[in-house]
C-alpha cells in the first residue's frame, strides 16, 4: 500500500494539469496514517496547508485533532487524511470544476490504495466531489450514505461539519454545530468500533 501512494504521490507532485499548479507553494497531498478503517477528505488545502505540505494543519485542523481526540482517534495511528484537490486555490476559494475534475484521478486512487471502510465527507465541498449534490450540509451531515450508490462498493460515507464552520459558531448548546458534531463522531466511532 505505501508503494503505491508513494507512486502516486509522485506523480501528485509533479501534476500540471491546471492553474493552480501555477501558484501553488507545495502540492498537499495526504496526511495522517494509511487506515483500510478510516479516510477523512477535506475540501482543499488553505494558507498553512500550502505552506507545510500537510493538509488540516492550520486551526481548523487543530480543532480536529481535538475532536478526533475526544473519542480516542488520532491522525498518526487511526485516520488517513486528504482533500478533494491537493493544491491551494487562491484567496481559499472554492475549487472550479475543471480543478476537482484534474484532481479527480488522484483522489480515485487514494481511496481504491488506503481502501477505507468508512470516509468521512469533510464540508460541501467535499461532499459534492463525492456524492453530488444531495442537499445542504447541515441536513445530510451525520447520516451514513452506502457507497454502493455512489460507485463506492464496500464503504460507508459521512458527511460531517469542517471544523472552520465550528471555529466560526462557538456555541455547544443542544442543537448547535458543534453539539451535533459530538452527536456524529461517537457514531463514527461506533461504527469504526466494529470494524
């Protein structure tokens, strides 16, 4: 498994294939552990993560580390992190579709190589690359989606909030983002539990 996303993170690194490889500062393209249990895919790299080569690295990665903390995951022995595209748009927009379909094959690959059971949607973003679009985050997140539907055999797909939506809503009250984000990771967990 690591051999061959060695090979494609090589060829990942040298991509020419649009735009942003034109102003990119380094190519993220994963992070974390390869893990057949858990993927996370992210949306697109931002400042930090252009400047580190590492994706969720900057406060919204650090607020999911926390999360992941919380039910006893961590990025170095559990999950597989990537994005839907492995290079910064400007000003952190949101990727162009001639962007996400360059990137596509990249993303393909990591997920047939780590072959996760469950991947975790990680904002809208994220969620349209895979899914399509099923309908606003805040009413799909936390649902289980089977990846037969999606071309996707033997997986399971969650949408959760992006931990940069969290940062920006601070309440914990019953029914805010960031209690329905402790509501959808015990269920990861459980679910990662039985696998």
């Amino acid at each position: 498994m690591y051999e061959e996303l060695e090979k494609v993170r090589t060829e990942c690194l040298n991509c020419q294939k649009c735009e942003l490889s034109k102003s990119r500062t380094q190519v993220v393209f994963s992070g974390g552990i390869p893990n057949s249990k858990l993927m996370l895919i992210g949306e697109a790299p931002g400042f930090w993560e252009d400047k580190t080569g590492e994706p969720f690295v900057g406060k919204a990665g650090q607020l999911l580390d926390k999360i992941f903390a919380c039910v006893g995951l961590n990025r170095k022995e559990h999950v597989y992190i990537c994005n839907t595209i492995k290079c910064r748009p400007p000003e952190n927009r949101d990727p162009l579709p001639e962007e996400k379909s360059a990137c596509r094959e990249f993303l393909d690959k990591q997920i047939e190589i780590v072959n996760p059971k469950i991947i975790l949607l990680c904002g809208r973003v994220a969620v349209q690359s895979i899914l399509g679009n099923i309908g606003g985050i805040t009413k799909i997140r936390g649902k289980w989606f089977d990846g037969k539907d999606y071309g996707f055999e033997g997986k399971k797909f969650m949408p959760i909030f992006h931990p940069s939506y969290l940062l920006r809503n601070d309440s914990r009250e019953k029914g805010s983002p960031k209690w329905l984000m402790w509501q959808d990771i015990k269920e990861i967990k459980k679910e990662y539990d039985k696998l």
